[in-house]
C-alpha cells in the first residue's frame, strides 16, 4: 500500500515555498543563557573521570553491539530494577513492527515537573552502532551510579528530565542499513509497485525541506529525490513511522537540548546545515559545542562545513522548536570493531551527557 499521495498538491507549494524563500528563517522559541556562570568543567567532573574509568558493571550484548532484541530485554530490565528513578515507553512503531522505546530518567519518573529536559537520540541510521551503544552505557551508568549515592549523578537525576532513545531506527540497525526498512514506490509515492527500500530519517524532518526543488545544484550532495540513494529524503517531511513519532513526541515535550549521535569523523555539530550563515544564538551553540569538545577532544563547527544537509533533526529541531540541536559523530570509523575503542567512546560521552544536563539548568526559554 502507498503511504499517500500527498504530493498533489507539491507543485502549488513550491510556487508558495518560493516567494517565502527569502524571509528569515523562524524560530518558534528562542533560548538564552541564565545569569550564572558557564559551568567549570574541570572542577564538574574531576572525581567523575575516575569513577567511569572504574566502572565494569555493565550489561555486556552476546557480541560487541546489542541487537534489537537485547537492547529491549536489558532496557526492561533496568526499569523494573530501578522504576524509582527510570521508565521505558514506546513512543511509536516502525514498518517492521519494532517499538520505539524512549527511556525516561528522573527522581520523579512518574511524573512530569517543572524541569530542564534533555533529549538523546541514536541510530538515526541504523548501521551506526556505537551511537546507540554510548546511550545503552549511559542509561546503565545512571541507574547504578544514582543508587551509588553518586553526587553528579544524583544531581543530574533530581533536577532534570533525561528522555533517550537509543534506536531511532531499529529496523536498520537489524539490516544493518543506512535507512529505514518501509518500501518505497518511487521517489514521490506515485508507483504502483515497490520500486525500492528505506529513507534516510535524517532527511526526512520538516524544516528547509522544499529547498531542494529551488537549487537543486547546491543541494545535490544534501539529499536525493532518487529514491535508491542512500540520502533519499522521503515522498513527503515526515512520511515515516519513525520521525512521526519523534514529532509528536517534541511537539508534547519540552525539550532544552538534544544530542543525536552518529558515526564518524570526531566532530561536535550544531546548525544549520542547509545554510552557512549562523543561527541566531551562535554564541550559546559555541559555548556549549566548545565544553562538550573538552570531553571528547572533537573538533567544533556548523554542520555545512561538514556538507549541506536538508531535513536533519538539529534544523528542525532548533528551526521549528528552539531546541539546541547538536549531532556528535563518534569515532574515525562507521563501525569499530575494537571492544576498546568502543568502550573509550562509551566513557567519554558518559561525561558529555552529564555535562549537557547540567548545562540545560542553566538555560530557560523565554
């Protein structure tokens, strides 16, 4: 079946997208930095770097990386073990049926309070592993340090809302693809018969989308219309099971900042990826991007340096939301295959995400 015609009515649109090509770009709600000082990471997270170095307690998959089906059983796990502190819920279901469980950790889990939340996201794509895996570790790490009566921890916990999703994408993550495993019927959901597999749920956001149709050449390496490329966008912003629910999810949440993880090149990205002029709180983006660098030792800058993008989450994420939007691309390789390297990823982002917590308290929108 066809996930719709929708595309009727593309042509009108993208006469109306082109006279609103030119105004600025808007943003719904806008962040800025309390009056308190930036947080002094040395002094943060000093005691907590040798903690994590110490720390063997976690889960281990049957093989370097968690399936599907293991990431569900220990995820449930840890939340009947520690339902104090942790919840797990599906916020939605992909083509091939597989839930997509986002993880809640705070002091009142049960509840929702008047408190900074934070959002991390992995497996956009789903042959990107260790991005789920850093966020597996942390949630491990939070529910056994908190109950360690750890002071960082317990911190974070009693005074945020931390919502993960480790697979945004589980179904690629078992066809170890790139995109989603939904049929395609060609490029704009027009064919009769399956013409190929999968979006890129990357390029699947709602924000900048129509640019593509009015400088197809400046785009060209951002996304595709062929639906058989890796970087095909979709027949529509949000046609997947997977970014509808991510939508609803930020469209009922409120969320500070967002860390999406992927694989490679060692890099802090924030927007915007379809244009190279800055956004409008640069300076906070840089702050932020900067200290996150002190942990990881990536290299900082706008997401078009590394190439246009049109569609990706941290667009639409600070475009539409006001959210500050920041993909880290873990890593020099797409997939390592060195339970070393993989578990030096996972320790070192465990301070990332402390320290992006602790960040948000200090960021109220206005």
């Amino acid at each position: 079946m066809q996930k719709g015609l929708w595309t009727k009515g593309l042509i009108f649109g993208i006469i109306i997208l082109f006279f609103g090509a030119c105004l600025p770009s808007p943003i719904t709600s806008s962040l800025r930095l309390s009056s308190e000082k930036d947080l002094d990471l040395k002094t943060v997270n000093k005691q907590h770097l040798n903690d994590i170095q110490n720390y063997s307690s976690i889960i281990a998959p049957s093989g370097l990386y968690h399936t599907y089906d293991e990431m569900t059983q220990n995820l449930q796990s840890l939340a009947t073990n520690h339902s104090d502190i942790m919840s797990i819920t599906s916020i939605g279901k992909t083509y091939e049926g597989r839930e997509l469980w986002m993880v809640k950790l705070s002091d009142n889990v049960n509840q929702e309070e008047n408190e900074p939340q934070i959002l991390f996201m992995g497996a956009h794509h789903g042959n990107e592993k260790p991005s789920y895996e850093v966020l597996i570790f942390f949630i491990q790490f939070i529910v056994d340090y908190y109950e360690n009566k750890t002071s960082n921890v317990q911190e974070v916990i009693n005074n945020t809302e931390l919502y993960i999703l480790p697979m945004v994408n589980p179904d690629g993550v078992e066809a170890n693809t790139r995109k989603n495993c939904a049929p395609n019927y060609g490029p704009f959901g027009l064919q009769k018969k399956v013409t190929s597999i999968g979006v890129d749920l990357n390029r699947n956001y709602n924000y900048k989308w129509f640019y593509y149709f009015l400088n197809p050449s400046r785009y060209y390496r951002a996304t595709s219309l062929s639906d058989r490329s890796n970087v095909y966008r979709g027949e529509s912003p949000f046609c997947e099971n997977e970014t509808q629910a991510i939508k609803s999810f930020i469209e009922t949440h409120r969320i500070i900042i967002s860390l999406s993880y992927h694989t490679s090149g060692e890099l802090v990205l924030y927007p915007w990826g379809y244009t190279q002029n800055p956004p409008n709180d640069k300076l906070v983006f840089v702050s932020i991007g900067e200290n996150i660098s002190k942990f990881n030792n990536y290299t900082l800058a706008q997401g078009i340096e590394l190439y246009p993008t049109l569609g990706d989450f941290d667009d639409w994420g600070y475009g539409d939301h006001g959210i500050f939007s920041f993909t880290i691309e873990l890593g020099t390789e797409q997939v390592t295959s060195d339970p070393q390297d993989l578990l030096e990823m996972c320790k070192s982002h465990v301070n990332v995400n402390l320290y992006v917590c602790q960040r948000a308290q200090l960021l109220e929108k206005k």
